[in-house]
C-alpha cells in the first residue's frame, strides 16, 4: 500500500509538471500492474470522471500501442485513427480529447507507466510539447529508480545459511583436508578453504599472520568451540600437540587466550 501511495505522488507530481510546461488542458497517466496493463490513476484538467481508474491492456488503444511499443505514440484526432483500436472511445469522448499523445515510462528497459497529454480540437502535437512529455517521464523513470534501489537496499535478506553455519563449515573442511590422501583433492580442499578466509572482508593489504597449516587447523577447531581433547580426535592428533599448535599460533597473533586468538585471527582474515 506505502509503495502505491508513494508512486502516485511521483506519478501526480510528473503530471503537474508535464501541463505546466506545455500548457496542455488535459494530462492523465498510470503505472502499471502484474497483468501487463495499466491504470488510469492520475488526472489533472479532466472536467469528467470517464477516464479514472480506467484499464488500458497492453496494444489496445493508443496508451495500449505506447505501452506494448515501449515508444511515444500520438495521434491528431483520436476518434478516426486507423492506426490504433477503439476499445475506449468512449470515455475519450465523453472526456472531448482528440489529439493525444503517449509517452512510456521505462525502468530497467521495464515499461512501468504511460503519460498522457491530451487538447480537446484536432491539432498536430508540437514538437515542445513532445520533448516535455519525453522530459516529464525521464523525470519520472528516475524517481522510480531510486526507490526501487532503496527498497532494494532495505529488503531482508534472502533466507540462507549463517555467517556462523559457513564458519562451521569451514572448520569441518579444515579438518578434512589432512585426512585426503589424494593430492590433488586435498589442494582443491585448501584452496576452498582459502576463498572462506577471504570471504571474511580482511583488508587486502593487511596480511595475516604466517600460521602453519596445521596451526590454522586448530585455531579453525577451537573457533568450533571445541576443547582440546576433541580437536585432537577430530584431527588425528593427540591433545598436548593440540596444545603446542595453539600456543604457537597464539604467540604468532600476539594473544593472550583462546578466545582472543580467535577474534584476532577472523580479524586478519585468517580465519573468516
């Protein structure tokens, strides 16, 4: 509803625009909706409700043509056009319109409206008048824009996995990787494990402490919350050298505990 309300104003102030330009007497407009038309949702200088609220459908009638084109459309007298149905001569005339012109609004190569200016005698549509029109929808396809992109930028995330669950996982791979007998997998293995670390946004240009392979592989355990006696199982290592690789990374990241050693090392983008 707020997204509506919002785009009517745009709509309405690019009409208010678009007549004080040119001097039309009748400017009208609409976005469009999930059934590939449009409705008529703004009118300044109508003197007759025929055409509010009014359903165009993509190649019917002349906004119908402007909308399924993606081009200004126009005619001179819009009851005896040959080059356009005539679903909607009927409010057209009880509105008294003949020269009428169309003019898309494109976002994202997206028609998402049509704007109308519209005289009540038969007369050729000048060419200040065509280049306001144009103007006034550029005007509008980019207030359009921006709040697509704040919505955009304000949107929840998709659902997907935690930044903890990819931690995770990182920890199960660092601890695989030793385990691979094939050289070539266990590569592919670390080099995964790499883009993990990178993945963390450590500054390019502050490189992380030189930790041994298997000084990572502990910190990666521990980071996993687990002690020293379960870091072992998992890597195949008996708890004192759990102890020594976790001594030597911490005195390498200059911390003073475990947990610090942790912060320090995400920090680094040693572990991510």
């Amino acid at each position: 509803m707020r997204e509506h309300v919002e785009s009517s104003v745009e709509l309405r102030g690019a009409l208010l625009r678009l007549r004080r330009a040119t001097g039309l007497p009748v400017v009208f407009g609409g976005l469009t909706h999930e059934t590939r038309g449009l409705r008529i949702g703004e009118l300044n200088g109508a003197v007759t409700p025929a055409l509010r609220g009014l359903a165009i459908s993509a190649g019917s009638g002349l906004g119908g043509k402007c909308l399924a084109l993606g081009r200004p459309c126009a005619v001179t007298d819009y009851p005896s056009a040959r080059h356009i149905t005539h679903e909607y001569d009927g409010p057209v005339s009880a509105e008294g319109l003949r020269s009428v012109i169309a003019v898309p609004v494109v976002v994202r190569r997206k028609v998402r409206g049509v704007l109308y200016g519209a005289l009540r005698d038969a007369l050729p549509v000048g060419e200040r008048v065509f280049d306001a029109a144009v103007a006034a929808a550029r005007d509008l396809e980019q207030a359009l824009a921006v709040r697509d992109e704040v919505r955009e930028v304000l949107a929840p995330p998709p659902p997907g996995p935690s930044w903890e669950e990819v931690r995770q996982a990182y920890g199960e791979l660092r601890e695989l990787a030793p385990k691979v007998t094939d050289p070539e997998l266990r590569e592919r293995l670390l080099a995964v494990c790499g883009r993990l670390e990178t993945a963390s946004g450590s500054p390019a240009d502050l490189p992380g402490p030189a930790l041994t392979p298997r000084e990572t592989d502990v910190l990666a355990a521990v980071a996993s919350g687990a002690t020293n006696a379960t870091a072992a199982a998992r890597l195949g290592l008996r708890p004192e050298t759990v102890k020594g690789y976790l001594r030597s990374a911490m005195r390498k990241l200059g911390a003073h505990n475990r947990l610090e050693a942790v912060v320090v090392a995400r920090r680094a983008g040693v572990l991510p």
